[in-house]
C-alpha cells in the first residue's frame, strides 16, 4: 500500500472532535449492524423519522471501516485525513493514456489567476467573452428558455408545466438520448464521485489502490484550483475527470453566460492541472433542462447523469445529505440496498450517485458500500463511466480522444444537423414509462429525488447539499496543513 497515514496532519481541534482519532475498530463477523449509538443522532433535526437501524444484512465490510454508529448526521465530521500518495513532477505522463501530454506544473497554478471560489464567475472577463462567442458562434442553437427560479418544481409554475417540453431533469426526470444514464452492459457499474477534490479524496484513492478500483470524478472547478496535486492524483491513477461546475449551482437558475462561466472555467482549470481538456461532464443535482444542455453541447461536454428507472428508483445513495441530516448512514445504507437489488432487475448496466466532499461520504462509501459492491453476485464490472461506455479512458478528453469512433458532441450535434437538414431539436425525450409518466402525472415536488433533493419546494435543500457551512468546516479544517497536503 502506498499510502501512510500522516498523524500530524491531526491537528488538535481534530483530535477532540472524534475522540478515537484514526483508531478503527474491526466489527462483528456476522455482519449484522446495529446503531444504537446516541451519538449518531447529531444534531440534525430531520432524523425522527429516518432509519436508525439498517434493515439488511451486510454481506461484507472493510475491516478497517469507521463504525457505522461513528458515521454522524446532521453535522460536519471531521477525522485526521492522509495525504496524496504521490506528487508528480512537471511532464509526467499518464500510463494508462499513452497519447496524453505530461501533466503541467501544479505547484505553478495560482488561484488568483481564477474566479473567486464558490460563486458564479463575473461574465464580463476576457475568458468568460471569448467562450460566449464561441458558443454563440457555434451553430448549435440555445433555446430561448427562460431561467428558472431557486426553489425547484415548487417554485416554478410555468416552467413546471413546460418541464416535458423543455425536458427539465428536476421536474419530472425527463432526459435526452444524447444524455448517458446508465451503462449499457448488465451487471456493469459506472462509479463516480461528485464535488471533490476534498480533504477526505486521498481516503477514496487508497482504498481504490487497495482493491484495484478506479471512477469518473465530477470535480467542482474551485475545489480543483484549491487542489491540483489531488487532482492529479486522481488522473494519474487512472481515473477518469469530468467537469461539475466552478461553483456547483442550480444551472438552470443561471443566465446562458453564467453557465458558460460555470463550464468554462471548470474545462480550464482541468486543462491547467491536467494537460486534458473533459468532454464530459455532470449537472449539479441533476438540473439540466435543453437550454443548459445546448449550451454544454456548444461547448463539446456531454451530460452524465444517474440511473432511474422510475419516480421512486433513483440511483442516488442520498449520501450527500448524511451532514445536513437529511440521511442517515443507516438509510443510505438501506437505498443502496435497494439500488443493488434493481441493479439485478435492470437490462443494462448503471450509474450511481456518491460524493467525496465529506467525511460520511467517504467513509460508507470505503467501509460499506464499495465492499458490498466488490462481493456482489453476479460480479459487478465496476470500471469509470467512460470505459462501462465500452470506451477506451482516452476518450474522456478532447486532446485524446478517438474523434472517428466517439465524434466529440457539438461536432456530433452539427453533422446530425446537417444530416436531419436543419431540424433544432436537441435530441428526441427520452420515452421511459418513468420519465414520461411522472413528467405529467402532475410533479408534486417529490417525483424526483435527486443530488440536492431539488424537487423539494424549499430553497434549503440546496443549503444543505451544498451551500452551508457544512463544506467550509468540512474544506477549512486542513487550511493549517494545506502546505503539507498540498
Ligand atoms: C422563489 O423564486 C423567487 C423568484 O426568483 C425567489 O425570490 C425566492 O427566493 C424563491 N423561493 C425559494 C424558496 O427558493
Ligand atoms: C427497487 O426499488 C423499489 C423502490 O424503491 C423498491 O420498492 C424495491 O424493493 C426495489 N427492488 C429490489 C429488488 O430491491
Ligand atoms: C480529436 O480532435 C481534437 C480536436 O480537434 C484534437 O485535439 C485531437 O488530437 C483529436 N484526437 C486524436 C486522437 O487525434
Ligand atoms: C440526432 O437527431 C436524432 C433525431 O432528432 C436524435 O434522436 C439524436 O439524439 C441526435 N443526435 C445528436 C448527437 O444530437
């Protein structure tokens, strides 16, 4: 293994905020699970009607895993975290794309030469007006949809009822067939993580190591600019890195430029760190409609989403809102169970959502649910989205990628065009009983979840997956060793 834990970057507050430090404990063998822990209540006020036990048996746990009854809702956790395995020198390469450029300098890039973390970028920058004008000069056509409003399917009546129309993911789960949503081979796992990379990053990618495991990374551009080296970590390794916006909001609140802002920056600071450029990428919480989707087409990222097979099967673990106290451990662990039990139902392959921007989330993913996953009958094929995609990792870039097998998306939207002689239609909805049937079955907000339970009326979702303090105690408890961790 080639990671060691760094027990000086436990700094003091940390030690007294999880009196066990780094101390794991092996549990029973029988694989039962109880929480009877008061401690796991936290503070959350959400929780009385949440499981605190879990209604299945786990067949298998990492035997170094953080108890369950340690896994906390309701509040930020923060344990002693380890460092990158490696730092890569200026040039290297890749082994796994043999046609990739040696990576960039890290330690050269300087988040000031970027937006301010965490907001929208101003749009009036030299960048930021280059890219409008590549997309306005792109000939794809962004429909003339207008923004909608904070708050999701409650907060929207007209944009409620055009939702199918305009296929609004929130409100209804409608996709394109340009959108990938599932992997096309049964019993295949497209593993991905969402909004890192954060402190807790480096406990996934030893895990990985560990078992041989490799994901599609969505990374949030300010988390990529506050740390490049873990983002090349991750690249290096295999793994493939897709775009989840600079500041992770609600794109469809967001004004054609703003979103432009959202991706561009995003795409450069990957380009920066990387050498690459993404042709993929994921809307924070699912919220994608076809004038964001255009937009992303214009700007060669094709959208990844998660599987759903019906309004009340959404492959989401619900593990992002273990901090804000909206999950349990105990009920992310039960929907996963439900997740692996359609997984076997369904003719094709899948695609989950999970996290690596807190604590919990690491830990169920490492000690729970990637070890229930690796001893899954049938075999699971757990590989990143790209190659579930029976694609070669090369193709997860512009600069690398096979442009005659996998035509990057706007040059695959204008031949198509050209070819359906000047039709605007961005693709054809999706005709899933599921997406059609709960797309007009009157979307009382609860039809979808999704990545920030945005088909909840109330704006405070998005405080809780995303926005609250919850990320900067969980980003801003290794501000005193970020020299050390990167
Ligand atoms: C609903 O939309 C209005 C108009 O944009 C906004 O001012 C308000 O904050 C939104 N409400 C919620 C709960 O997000
Ligand atoms: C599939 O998901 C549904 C909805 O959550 C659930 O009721 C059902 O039990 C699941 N099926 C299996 C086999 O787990
Ligand atoms: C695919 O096209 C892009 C953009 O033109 C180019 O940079 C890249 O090198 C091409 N891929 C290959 C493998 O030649
Ligand atoms: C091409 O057009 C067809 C028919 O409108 C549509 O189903 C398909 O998704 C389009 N493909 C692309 C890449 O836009």
């Amino acid at each position: 293994m080639k990671y060691t834990t760094l027990s000086a970057l436990a700094l003091p507050v940390l030690a007294s905020a999880h009196g066990h430090g780094v101390a794991h404990r092996a549990r029973q063998d029988d694989g039962s699970a109880e929480l009877s822990d008061a401690n796991a209540a936290g503070t959350g006020t959400a929780t009385n009607s949440l499981p605190t036990t879990i209604s299945f048996s786990l067949i298998t746990e990492n035997p170094t895993a953080i108890p369950i009854s340690d896994i906390r809702t309701g509040t930020a956790q923060l344990q002693s975290t380890i460092a990158i395995s490696t730092t890569y020198a200026a040039g290297a390469r890749p082994t796994q794309i043999s046609s990739a450029a040696g990576l960039p300098d890290a330690l050269a890039l300087n988040p000031k030469d970027y937006p301010t973390l965490d907001k929208t970028p101003p749009t009036d920058t030299p960048e930021v007006q280059e890219w409008i004008s590549q997309v306005m000069n792109s000939g794809v056509d962004i429909p003339d949809i207008p923004v909608t409003n904070p708050g999701g399917c409650g907060n929207n009546t007209a944009a409620l009822a055009n939702a199918a129309q305009n296929c609004w993911w929130t409100c209804g789960g409608c996709v394109r067939d340009t959108d990938i949503t599932t992997c096309p081979t049964k019993d295949s796992w497209g593993v991905s993580y969402d909004d890192g990379p954060s402190p807790y990053t480096p406990n996934l990618l030893q895990y990985f190591d560990q078992e041989d495991i490799r994901a599609t990374f969505f990374v949030v551009g300010s988390r990529a600019i506050s740390r490049p080296a873990m983002l090349q970590d991750e690249y290096m390794m295999g793994n493939q890195i897709a775009v989840h916006t600079w500041s992770h909001p609600y794109m469809t609140t967001r004004t054609t430029e703003e979103v432009i802002a959202e991706l561009g920056w995003t795409k450069k600071i990957i380009h920066d760190a990387l050498g690459v450029t993404p042709l993929y990428w994921r809307p924070p919480y699912g919220d994608i409609d076809d004038r964001v989707r255009a937009i992303s087409t214009a700007m060669n990222l094709t959208p990844i989403m998660w599987t759903r097979i019906s309004a009340d099967m959404t492959f989401d673990t619900t593990d992002w809102s273990i901090p804000g106290g909206t999950s349990t451990a105990a009920s992310v662990l039960d929907k996963w169970n439900l997740i692996m039990g359609n997984s076997t139902k369904i003719d094709t392959g899948f695609i989950v959502l999970e996290h690596d921007l807190f604590e919990q989330t690491v830990d169920i993913a490492t000690g729970y649910i990637l070890p229930q996953a690796l001893a899954h009958v049938p075999k699971y094929n757990m590989t990143p989205i790209i190659e579930c995609l029976n694609m070669p990792l090369a193709n997860s870039y512009i600069e690398t990628n096979d442009n005659s097998t996998n035509p990057p998306p706007l040059a695959a939207a204008l031949a198509n065009r050209t070819s359906t002689s000047g039709s605007a239609s961005a693709g054809t909805a999706s005709s899933t009983a599921s997406s059609s049937s709960s797309s007009s079955s009157g979307h009382s907000g609860s039809g979808s979840s999704s990545e920030g339970s945005t088909s909840s009326s109330s704006g405070a979702a998005a405080g809780i997956a995303f926005n609250s303090g919850l990320i900067s105690a969980a980003l801003g408890m290794v501000a005193g060793a970020s020299a050390l961790l990167f």
